[in-house]
C-alpha cells in the first residue's frame, strides 16, 4: 500500500515537485557565463561575459573546450526502467525518447491488478511503441495488448490506455471505480503523461490457467515502456503559430528550435529575452540535409531527457554540445543559438597596428594532449541508451605516433542529446581538434574593445607573415596600462581544409542491440514487400499488405501505423491469412489513400515465442493501384462447382465468372463484390456449358480470363 501516498502526493502538477530546483544553479568558467543575467538571475547584462566565448578561455588555460570542469551528467539510460520512490525528479522530453518511469500507484481488485506509470512531463504528441516486459507489444485503439501472449479469444489479458499530459486530464475512472477510497475525482495527475496499464489474471486453478499465469506473470507485473514523441515545440517559421499560445505548437526535434524551447522553461527567462527571427534563420540551418553513411538527414536534431532539477547550466550545456551549437547575443542583449560551423566566418580583424603584444602556445603539451576520441549519444541503435560508436579506422579519431609516445590520452565526447551517430562524429571531430590546437593571449590598444559580442576574429602572426583565424574569448580592459587583453585559441585549419567527407571520416552506427529479456528461436522476417489500398463495389476501402513466413513460425502478426500532422499514431493489428508456400498477407478496414503508413510483422512459433519484429516498410503516400491483375484460376469439380482463384496481386478486388451456354453469347454468371488476393470463392449449378473467370481492381480494370472450361 506504500504506492498510495505516492499518488497521493502527485495529484497536483508534476511541476510542484520541483520548484527548488532554481537553488541548484552555479556558474563555472566554462557552463556559458551567459547564464548570469537572463539565464540565471546571477548579475546583471552589464557584467556578464559574451556567450560561450569564455569556454576559448578555458581552453587557454587548459581545460579540455566545452568539457571543461566536471558537468552534472545527464544519463537517459535511467528513464528507460520503472521505478518507485518515495520523492523524484520532474523529468523533462524532447524528440523521441524511450520512457519507462515512476509507478505512482499498484494495486489489486479481485483478478485485475492495476499499476499507473508517470512517464514524463506532457505534453507527449505519439506513442511509436509499447513494451510490457522488454518485449514490443501491439496495442489496439481501445487499450487491448492483441500480441501473443496477451491476446485471447475474447479480449485480451492485458491493456495499455495513455493519457499526453496536456493539463486536461481528469481522474483514471478504473482506478476510482476499483479503489473510491484511495483514488477520487481529485486525483487527476494533469501535466504528466501517464499510463495505466491493467493486467488479468488467468484462473490458475484449472491445469490450463496456472499454465498461462505462469507465462504471463512468472516474474510478476511485467513493466511498461513506451517509445514516444515528447514536447510542443514553438517554430517562429510556421505562421500558424504563437509565440505564447503552446496550443499552437507542433512537435520538431530541430535541435535549435530545441535549444531555445529548453532554455525558455527556465524561470527567469521569458519569450522577449529570445531573438527569434535569428533563430529562425538558424533553425532552416539546422534542417538543410547533410550526407551520411547511409541516407541524408537534418543537420542538427535533438532529443534526449532531463531532470528540471539538474543545473540549468550543466544541461544547456550538453544541449549546445549534442546539437553543435552556441549561444550568443544580439546587440540589444537578445538570445541568440548558433550553429557552429567548420569554417566559420571571421566578424573582426586585428592587425599589427593593434596588437601590442602576441602571446602563442603550441597547443596543450604532448604528453597531456588528447590523442585518442570516444564518442557517445543517445542511441536508439543501442535502445536508447549511451552508446558508444567503434572508431577503429577512423584516421581522425586517433594520432598514432603521439600515441605511440605517450600513450592514449582520452578525450571523451559524451552527447546525450544526440540521437545520430553521424552528427555525434561531426561534432566531435571539432571538438576534439579545438581541444589540440594553439593557443594564447593578444594584448592589444583601446581598439580591442570591438571585440565585445565577437567570436571569430583574425589576428596578424607579424613573425610568419599570416593571418589565424581564431575564437577568442571575452575582453578584459585593463584601464591603467591603456590595454584590452583577449584569450584565444587557433581555429584548426584541417576543419576548413577538409570538409567532412561521410565516406571516409564517418564510422558505422552500433550494432542494434538485441531485446535480451528475450531471445528469440525465430529468425527476423524480412520487411513487408509491398502494400496497397483497395476500393470495393460498395465503397468500402481495405488497406493490405504481402510479406513472408520465416521458418518455424506458426502465427502471423502484421501490424501498421498511419500519421497525423507528420506524427506517428501507435501501430494497430491487421488480420493475417495464407497465401501460397510462404506467402502471407495482411488487411485492415482503412481508407489509407494519400496517408503514410508503415507496416511490418513478426511471426510466433506453437509457444507464443516470437521473433523480432522486421523493419518497416513504409509508403508515401498510400495510393489505389489500378494495373491489370493476373488472371485468375479456374478449376471445376462434380456437376458442376466452379472454384476461382484470386490472383497474388494486392490490388485485386472482385472477381466474375462468366458462362457460355451452347453457341449462345458468353455472359456473367455471378461476381463476388469483395475478394482479397489467394482467396477462394464458389460457384454451383448444372447444366453443360464453358466457365471463364476474371478478375478486376478498384476501377475495374480487368485481368485476362482464366483457362476456359468446359462443363459436359
């Protein structure tokens, strides 16, 4: 019963949990001093620092460039587990994530047992995915788990019902219908998204029954996770938005647009501290594709999770780190987030005339110089967890002779707001190369003052006869000596003379890790191979697809999902049957015209153990198909019945059987209005005649006729 006073205490918003979480703020040399001022309440304008041009300093002095002093570290492996606790954190979601989280109420009424799950703070947009137990379960509109070995004749042995966290939500009426004195019309947990999961309880006491209870429940209550899309995110660039009305929102996992949604939760900022039309400029940046490995994704995306009571600066950091940007300010004080390029444009020049004197180190010395990345994300690769990318070959991630000497000197990037490997190596690659490179101090006239707000400059090496492009950090005016003293480091040249190039500097994404609560004895079907939409006589619609039987597997299940707004709804079951040898196909009463949809399958063996699902076959848009289907097959037993054939086409939608009598006219005997590829339809009569069958498609489109038979 100790579940109870965690509901209890969690009735209001989930947000009152962590109103101290402010108090934990500090500011650092290196976690952006932007954070005073707007950011932080720390000091005013006047006496901050100018964006994270005080992290080149860090470097000067030492420190490793944007890890510097040790960071509250953000691990989004936890929130895949549920848990229960007496106090926790507000969690907080952008992009898609993988959740488990807080089981706020357990109890059991007679054969029923129910357990209520806080994933995170709401708004949650789509559920992608379930899981009960670490195994991926289907789950129908109105909560039934139709998976083996949930899913029975009757209904089901378990269900999943999910409420967004939008603020609207009202009480669970199970639970208030269960347990009137423990869970009341009060008790509406509003902000959280939340799921109720109810299991059933088989009768163990016949033979069968204590059989299936010890299937489902030999462990206890499996637990619940879900893979989602968490947050509304505003995008100053869609007209149909508000910068104050959140309704308006939609879901991105633009990591700018992120960026600035995570910093603008912060309480002492507000939606006037944020320049939003050079964020928007930004945020295009961050969606331009760029090549990969594989296939070209945005440039810049973010998702991850975070405590609200972790420090402010510590998580924006990671934030900037994940997605490869900065924070700056426009001229009247505004927040700016900017991409980091590998070639940055130069906004100021110091020439000799300016400089009084050229401070210049070689970079950190060799034996304490980094010689060896590693690199880490948000993986979903890995389950969405931290995983770390094998750069084994990768020429830039490693100086062997420097190794050879000194031994590996590790630099770890660790990016928990990342979710592509490719991006992770792109901005690790920088990172890593501003952590080895030159460094020093420029002492220059009054005319260093115009180097207030700027973080790219060139600065005149007199003594080599060259201009280094360089990032500098904020000046410091020494008045008496007539002095303005700027720290730098040397921007590396090998990011400007060699652009990244996926084919040769990119390394594989993990392995995908396999589910290890179960291993599967089946082996993984290929993806689906291809889908339609259908149109009957009568107007109904039917969305089908084909894909094939693996070995062992007696049971089919083919599943799809359409999108709304551009988010995906949680997959539904379709109904499955046989087609010849292997074949298999799938079919659900939907209008899918002009809609995304994806599908794919898995297959149980006479145990209910299934394989792994296969990767999604996804169209866009789904569209009725009207090629001429293949004939069908006519075959005619007794006196006479005539049995047709659908064709294998998916596209098939009715078939006719056509009569000759004599040396009369041929003329339709009789059509089925509905008819699925494979199927089998009958006709009976008598009389000596000749039968032919054809088979047509949404609009009629007819296929050649089948072999002519005749009838003694």
């Amino acid at each position: 019963m100790k579940w109870i006073k965690l509901a209890l205490a969690g009735c209001v918003s989930l947000l009152a949990m962590t109103a101290h979480a402010q108090a934990d703020f500090i500011i650092t040399p290196i976690a952006f001093s932007l954070f005073a001022g707007p950011l932080g309440a720390v000091a005013s304008f006047g006496a901050i620092y100018t964006g994270v041009q005080i992290a080149a300093y860090a470097a000067v002095i030492g420190a490793q460039l944007a890890f510097g002093p040790k960071q509250q570290k953000i691990d989004p492996g936890e929130m895949k587990n549920t848990f229960q606790e007496a106090e926790t954190s507000e969690f907080n979601a952008v992009g898609r994530v993988k959740l488990g989280g807080l089981k706020a109420f357990g109890n059991t009424k007679a054969n029923v047992i129910s357990r209520l799950i806080w994933h995170v703070k709401g708004p949650m947009v789509a559920v992608e995915q379930y899981f009960l137990g670490g195994r991926e379960v289907t789950v129908e509109h109105d909560g039934q788990v139709s998976s083996p070995p949930w899913a029975k004749s009757s209904g089901s042995w378990a269900y999943i019902r999910s409420k967004v966290g939008d603020g609207d939500e009202v009480a669970w009426s199970e639970l208030a219908a269960d347990f009137p004195s423990l869970w009341t019309s009060a008790h509406r947990c509003r902000g959280i998204f939340q799921s109720l999961v109810r299991f059933v309880v088989p009768d163990f006491s016949s033979e069968d029954g204590n059989k299936k209870f010890q299937k489902l429940y030999q462990g206890g209550a499996p637990d619940c996770e879900v893979v989602a899309r968490v947050s509304l995110i505003y995008d100053p660039r869609d007209p149909t938005q508000h910068v104050t009305n959140w309704i308006t929102w939609k879901w991105s996992d633009n990591g700018i647009l992120c960026a600035a949604h995570i910093m603008r939760s912060f309480p002492d900022l507000t939606s006037e501290d944020f320049d939003w039309e050079f964020i928007k400029t930004e945020a295009s940046r961050a969606d331009v594709l760029v090549g990969t490995q594989t296939v070209p994704e945005h440039r810049a995306r973010c998702w991850g999770i975070w405590p609200s009571e972790s420090k402010r600066a510590d998580t924006m950091q990671q934030v900037l780190d994940s997605i490869g940007a900065e924070i700056v300010l426009s001229q009247s004080g505004l927040i700016r987030i900017r991409l980091i390029d590998d070639a940055p444009v130069k906004e100021l020049t110091f020439t000799d005339r300016h400089i009084q004197e050229l401070n210049w180190k070689s970079g950190p010395e060799a034996v304490e110089r980094p010689n060896v990345c590693r690199i880490k994300y948000y993986s979903p690769e890995r389950g969405y967890d931290m995983g770390e990318i094998n750069m084994t070959g990768i020429a830039g991630a490693r100086v062997d002779d420097e190794v050879a000497r000194y031994g590996e000197k590790i630099f770890d990037v660790e990016l928990p707001f990342c979710p592509s490997p490719s991006q992770a190596q792109r901005i690790a690659r920088r990172l890593f190369l501003q952590a080895r490179a030159d460094a020093g101090g420029l002492k220059t006239n009054m005319a260093g003052l115009a180097a207030w707000g700027v973080t790219y400059c060139e600065i005149e090496d007199s003594l080599d006869d060259k201009m280094m492009l360089c990032r500098i950090a904020s000046p410091r005016i020494d008045d008496e000596a007539g002095m303005v003293e700027i720290p730098y480091i040397v921007w590396p040249q090998t990011l400007i003379a060699q652009p990244w190039d996926p084919g040769t500097m990119e390394a594989p994404a993990p392995l995908s890790a396999p589910d290890i609560q179960y291993e599967s004895e089946l082996p993984t079907p290929d993806a689906p191979s291809d889908a339609t939409v259908v149109q009957y006589p009568d107007g109904s619609f039917e969305t089908r697809v084909r894909f094939v039987a693996v070995v062992g597997g007696t049971t089919a299940e083919a599943v799809y999902r359409t999108y709304t707004a551009g988010n995906p709804n949680p997959y539904a079951s379709m109904g499955e049957y046989n087609g010849i040898g292997s074949e298999r196909f799938g079919y659900a009463g939907l209008n899918s015209v002009g809609l995304k949809v994806d599908f794919k399958c898995r297959f149980f063996n006479a145990d209910d153990e299934g394989s792994y699902y296969s990767s999604p076959l996804s169209i866009d848009p789904m569209v009725i198909e009207n090629t001429a289907p293949d004939a069908p097959t006519l075959n005619v037993t007794g006196s006479w019945t005539a049995n047709v054939t659908a064709p294998g086409n998916l596209n098939v939608a009715r078939v006719e059987l056509w009569r000759k009598v004599g040396a009369g006219s041929w003329a339709l005997f009789d059509t089925y209005q509905s008819v699925r590829p494979r199927e089998v339809k009958s006709w009976s009569s008598t009389g000596a005649c000749q039968l032919q069958a054809f088979a047509y498609t949404s609009n009629g489109t007819v296929s050649p006729g089948s072999s002519i038979v005749t009838v003694a």
